[in-house]
C-alpha cells in the first residue's frame, strides 16, 4: 500500500442568480496531522461467508452537494504551500488564552534558526497552517495572530485553492482580520474554541472584526470532528453602546461562507448586519448558528442572494434575523434538516418570490419534495406575511395574513354603550398591551376550526367571539361578557386557542382577555381576507368518509443499490428513498400518516456528522474487494390534520444493505495512470482505519423506533471527516492535495 496521502476537497456548488457568484465550497478535515483527509465513516460490512477480505476497505460517503457554474472563471488547482515563518514575529493581535497543545497534533520542524544541524522548537501559539515535505512528513508552522497567518497564504484568490489555518486556543481580536485576494478557512480543531473582541490600546476593539474584500476572497468558518467554534462579537459595552463594525463585512465579489459546529452571536452594531455584513458579495450558509445578535437592519444583512442547505439556524436576533435587501432571496442549494431560518425582505408583498429552488451539486434542479421540506424550516419575522410554497414546487411566495387589529381596553366594570352603527375599525394597539398575537400561528385544522397563538404579559382569563365582518369598534366593545372569560393563563406565557365552529359567513375572530387588575383587552383577526379563506379545508361530504391510511416505517422503498457497486476512488453513485405514504395522492383525510427521508447513516445510532443528507454513496479513497455493507435510513413520520402535512417528533430507521463490488489491479493500475489525479490503491492508506467488527444479518432488516435520535453509536464506526468548504473558481469536484514543500 503506498504511503502517499490523498487529500480532496470537494467543491459544492452554490447559486448564481443574477449577479451574484456562486459560492459554496466542501474540503476535507485535516484535524490530526496523524489523519489523511479521505471522506467517510468507517463502514460495517455484513457477514457473509462467502467473503474473507484480507484487506479492509476504505469506507463509501455521501458525495457533498455541488453545483456547476455557467461559466467556471478557472479551472482547479492544488493548493499552495504556505511557507513557514520565520525570524522575528510581530506583535501578536489576538492573544491566545491559553498554551496547552492540542493532543495528537505534532510539531515536524520550524521555519527559523536551526543549531548543529537539529530542528529547533516552535511556541504552540494556538494558530497554525500544516504543508507537506517531499518526503511525505508533515509541518506545522505557528503564527502570533491570525493576520499573520492570513499574510502568510501565497496563493491567490483566483488559483482556485483554499488554505485551512487551524486554530486551537481562544483568540482576542485587537483589530480587523482582513482576507483579500487570497481563499482562508479558519477552522477549530478542539472543543469550545472562541474568537472574542479584544483590547485595541484605546478601548474594546469595535470595528469589522473580520472583513473580506476583492473579488474572488473569501473566507469561510468550519470545524473538525469533535470541535466547535463561537465568533462572539460583544463589545461590553451594553446595548446602548453598540460597535461600529461587524463580526463579518463582505464586500463587492468577495465571499463569506458558514459551516456546521460555527456559532455568530452577541453582536450589538451600528452597521447594517451585526453578525454578518454582505454587501454585493456572495454569501453561503450550510450550517451553523447565528443568534443573539443586533443591526441596524438586523442580523444578517444581504442585498445579493444567499445560498442555504443542511442545518442552519438563523433565529432569536434582535430586529430582523435575516435581512433581505433590494432583489435578493434565498436561494436552497441541498437538502435541509432540522433548520429554522426566519427572514424578513425589505421589498415584501403578497406573492413576492423570497425562496427559490437552487441547482444541486450535480448541476440539476433541487428535487421538488426535497425544496417542500426546506421551505418548511423557514419563517417570515413580522406578522404581516407567511411563507408558502408556490404553486410551481420550486419556489416559495410571501402570503399577506388575516389582519389582526386590537380593540380599546374596556373596564371590566363598565358596559360600554351599545351602536349597532357600523363605524371605523378598531385602532391601533395601546402602548400599555398585555395580550398579543403570535405571529403566523393562525391555521386551519378543518374546514369548522382554527388554531392561533396568543400570549400574555399579565395573569388573566380569556374567551373567544365571533362577530360579523366590518362590525364597528364601539359595538365589539359591548359584546364583552366577563362571565364567559374562564379560560386561565400566567403572565409571561403563551397559549393555543382552538377555535372551533367558524361561521360560513365573513366573520372576525374576538379574543378577549380580562387581567387580575386594570382593564379588558380584546384581539380582533379578520378571518375574512381572499388570501385566508383559499386556505379553508374543503368540508367533508357525508358518507364519503374513508379510515385514515396508516403505514410502517418498514414500508419504504430503497431502490439503486440491489447490484455491487465500483467504488472507484471518488465516485458516486445515487440512489432514491421513498418513505412510506409519501406519494399517495390527494385528497387525504384527517389522521392519514406518511413517513419522509431525512437522512442516512453507516453508524445505527449516528451523531450529527454522521448524517448524509444528499442521497449519494462513494468512497474517497475507494474499495477494492466486494463485500456487504449495514445503511440505516431514517425517517419522520408526519401526519394530515384536516388542512396540511404536520410534523411529530416520531423518528424511526429501516434497515437495508448496499454492496461492493471487486477492483481487479488491472483496473487500478489504469485508474493510477490517469493523469492529474494521484489515486492510493485500495485506499487502506488514504482512508481511515476500518474494523470488520459487527456482522448485518436479517436481524438488522427492521425499523428502530425513537422519538430522539441517539449519538451514542453501538458499534466502533469512525466519524465522517468533512469540513465544508467554499469556492468561485470551478462548479465540479476539485481534487486537491497539499502542495510538496521543497527540499
């Protein structure tokens, strides 16, 4: 087996829509220097007795997403070697807090003076960037801050090539890191790493903490396995003192992308976007969190379009979490699970087109159930509008909601005057309001019931009303009937109203809520508006009722995998999963059940990197003998309430088997001589170390039922070693080693 590494990073695409460059990038961890870089889980093959491998495979993984740009501005390239510093450093500007090495990292020779021929020793400063000598060893080279391992980076940004500089130690920022005309992933390889604002000699540092500039940079955010990372961008100033500049500010052509294991957060800011500034740059979610932030026009701030896949949180900001200016939308780009983005759009209007189906890694549309599941992981930030899925399937509109207007506090012991006179509509909401709606939760149940959210500031009881489309303020007012508010609810809380017998006429929803002290609060919503009354269930003719379908997990489908597969090195084949119930056909009932893909795993009882979500299978470093493989899909179990498809927090697995095939030497030697690309064989050298331990069996064909998805894997599966990555310069697979660092 040789010796020599393989180490790829796997470009994702990402969107081009109107002027905005495409930006989605996939990299390999390099974590341990003790590690190569080939994607993957360890795998389980079966047990058949047929089958004695001498040799232990290298494991098949998802294929990242990828997407192909019209027109790709260069063709890719390897890396280049960044060389080591040396002599007298500069003042560092961010001091790292701490000096333990992290374990399993080494140290192979340093870049400055050398005595009697011996390699003198570098200060783990807590930020580093790993080449490759001719011979193969690695070299880690230390640098003070992160600017100077930013300057550090030789290649450019139009080369195609991206350079990880690891940090290990907390990090306090004193200036601005700018990356311009150069490609840098800062990445964390040990747990609860922090970047934080610094002293700058005359108070906190408040500006941009990093900022990215010129077309063709960028940067992006990513971890390694078992890492995670926090960006935090509070200046202790308090709330009345916000910063002056960004966690993030991207600029014109440039590019800022965030990956899984990132959290943005405690940005309180003047500028537009306290956690992330885009302004005509490209800007790439494929996980993360951004919470607990403040801008002038939120959290994130875009007027170009931003791409999104995979689980990316956006929620719980002050103001607007993300904000989308002029033209721009959000643009899905792969599949989406267990995300929650809320947004609100600068030019919003009923119908307007916020989200759209964006292009997959293999250059073709986003599949159609696949966009309907991540248009369900969005919300719209204000009351006004909800999001729904627009009636081509591959892109989603703003709807205008059922007003909800407040009606003048009323003294529980006073009954207004009675007018039967239609007058004005109720005014605006009093300064001094307890009782609120909860945005975008009024729904249908069925065609007679209506849920809605409602919340309180004070302990009161409540009830609900209807009264006739248009009917005037002074007459709601004196439809008050204190002996009806018997429902109780505690101050601070919120609560579900189910609204039941809807009039068939227009008619508006009265929520009156009568408090421990001070005066009545009423909440009218308009039940009658065109956009509300569409979404009515259609009522049930009598006699034509059916029982609601029902099904087992262990009904799904799995189809492309039933023949052994060639695992060339950095192939990948697709397969298609279809849960059970999934394409039944409307019309449905009440109670009728479907289940639906989330993701699939090689480990039972997978952790969060675990968990493919593209539906592709391959092995970086590829599998020479045939053997039988354990893949556990799971599936959630949705159910129709009347109206729509809601999800429970059922979440059950099947069990199926997929097969490799055998690569004679012949084949592999072909494979070695194909020019530009540097294959390892079988890759027992290039991959992470497999074990042949647990044995599939027909035991393994059923379903695992559970309402949480346990982390804990049963038996010793390696983790998948991917670290997401962006680039502008090529829309297909780019094939990336480390540059040999010359003699």
């Amino acid at each position: 087996m040789r010796k020599k590494q393989l180490y790829a990073i796997l470009l994702a695409g990402a969107l081009a829509a109107g002027s905005t460059s495409p930006a989605v990038w996939a990299a390999e961890d390099t974590a341990s220097v003790s590690e190569t870089a080939a994607a993957g889980e360890n795998l389980e093959p079966a047990e058949d007795e047929n089958v004695q491998p001498t040799e232990v495979p290298a494991e098949p993984t998802e294929a990242p997403a990828e997407e192909v740009p019209a027109e790709p501005t260069a063709a890719p390239t390897e890396p280049a070697e960044v060389p080591a510093a040396g002599g007298a450093s500069a003042e560092p500007t961010e001091t790292p807090a701490e000096e333990t090495p992290v374990p399993g990292e080494t140290e192979s020779a340093n870049s400055g003076d050398q005595e009697n021929g011996e390699e003198a020793e570098q200060e783990d400063t807590g930020i580093s960037i790993v080449t490759t000598a001719a011979d193969g060893s690695e070299m880690v080279t230390y640098y003070t801050s992160l600017q100077e391992a930013v300057d550090a980076v030789t290649t450019t940004g139009d080369s195609g090539e991206t350079t990880v500089i690891r940090i290990t130690k907390m990090l306090s920022l004193s200036n601005t890191v700018t990356v311009s005309g150069k490609k840098v992933c800062i990445q964390a390889t040990a747990a609860d790493i922090s970047i934080v604002r610094g002293d700058s000699g005359s108070g906190i540092f408040d500006g941009d903490m990093f900022s990215v500039t010129g077309s063709g940079s960028e940067l992006q955010f990513a971890v390694g396995d078992g890492a995670s990372l926090t960006v935090n961008g509070d200046n202790g100033k308090g709330e009345e003192a916000p910063s002056a500049g960004s966690i993030v500010n991207v600029g014109s052509g440039a590019a800022f992308g965030l990956s899984s294991g990132v959290t943005l957060t405690g940005s309180n800011s003047s500028a537009n976007g306290g956690a992330v500034m885009n302004n005509g740059g490209s800007l790439v979610l494929r996980g993360g969190t951004i919470t607990g932030n403040k801008g002038s026009n939120g959290a994130v701030y875009t007027n170009t379009d931003v791409a999104v896949q995979g689980s990316v949180s956006v929620k719980d900001n002050t103001g607007a979490n993300l904000y989308l200016d002029a033209d721009a939308a959000i643009v899905v780009t792969g599949a989406m699970s267990d995300a929650s983005v809320s947004f609100t759009h600068g030019s919003a209007a009923d119908q307007k087109i916020v989200i759209k189906a964006g292009n997959t890694g293999e250059g073709t549309q986003l599949d159609q159930e696949e966009f309907k599941t991540a248009v369900s992981q969005f919300l719209y930030d204000g009351s006004e509008y909800t999001v729904e899925l627009g009636s081509d399937g591959v892109s989603a509109v703003l709807k205008k909601n059922a007003e909800e207007t407040p009606v003048p506090s009323v003294s529980p012991s006073v009954t207004p005057s009675v007018t039967v006179t239609p007058g004005p509509e109720p005014t605006t909401t009093p300064s001094s309001s307890f009782l609120a709606y909860q945005s975008g939760s009024l729904k249908w149940v069925d065609h007679n019931t209506i849920s809605v959210g409602m919340s309180t500031t004070k302990d009161c009881k409540w009830y609900y009303f209807f009264v006739d489309a248009d009917t005037s303020t002074s007459v709601i007012q004196g439809m008050y009937d204190s002996s009806r508010a018997v429902n109780p609810a505690k101050a601070n809380t919120t609560f579900t109203i189910k609204v039941e017998n809807v009039p068939e006429a227009d008619s508006w929803l009265v929520v009156a809520a009568e408090p421990t002290s001070g005066n009545v609060q009423m909440r009218v919503l308009k039940l009658n508006s065109e956009a509300f009354k569409k979404k009515r269930p259609a009522a049930t003719p009598s006699g034509t009722t059916r029982a609601p379908r029902t099904y087992s997990v262990s009904e799904s489908k799995v189809t492309g995998l039933e023949e052994p597969l060639k695992f060339y090195p950095n192939t990948f084949y697709e397969f298609r999963v279809t849960g059970a119930g999934q394409n039944d056909e409307a019309p449905h009932v009440s109670g009728d059940e479907r289940w639906i893909p989330m993701y699939w795993s090689t480990a039972q009882n997978p952790g969060n990197n675990q968990k493919n979500t593209t539906w592709r299978i391959g092995s970086g470093g590829g599998i020479t003998q045939a053997a039988t493989y354990n893949m556990y899909i799971f599936f959630k179990k949705q159910v129709y309430n009347g109206s729509e498809w809601t999800d429970t927090d059922v979440i059950e697995s099947i069990t199926t088997q997929f097969r490799s095939a055998e690569i004679t030497d012949d084949e592999l030697t072909e494979l070695t001589a194909t020019p530009g690309i540097d294959y390892s064989g079988n890759g027992g050298s290039s991959g992470y170390s497999l074990e042949l331990t647990e044995a599939a069996s027909s035991k393994d064909g059923g379903s695992t039922s559970k309402s949480a998805v346990s982390t804990a894997d049963e038996s010793p599966i390696g983790t998948m070693s991917a670290l997401a990555a962006f680039s502008l310069a090529a829309g297909g697979y780019i094939l990336m080693r480390k540059r040999k660092k010359e003699s």
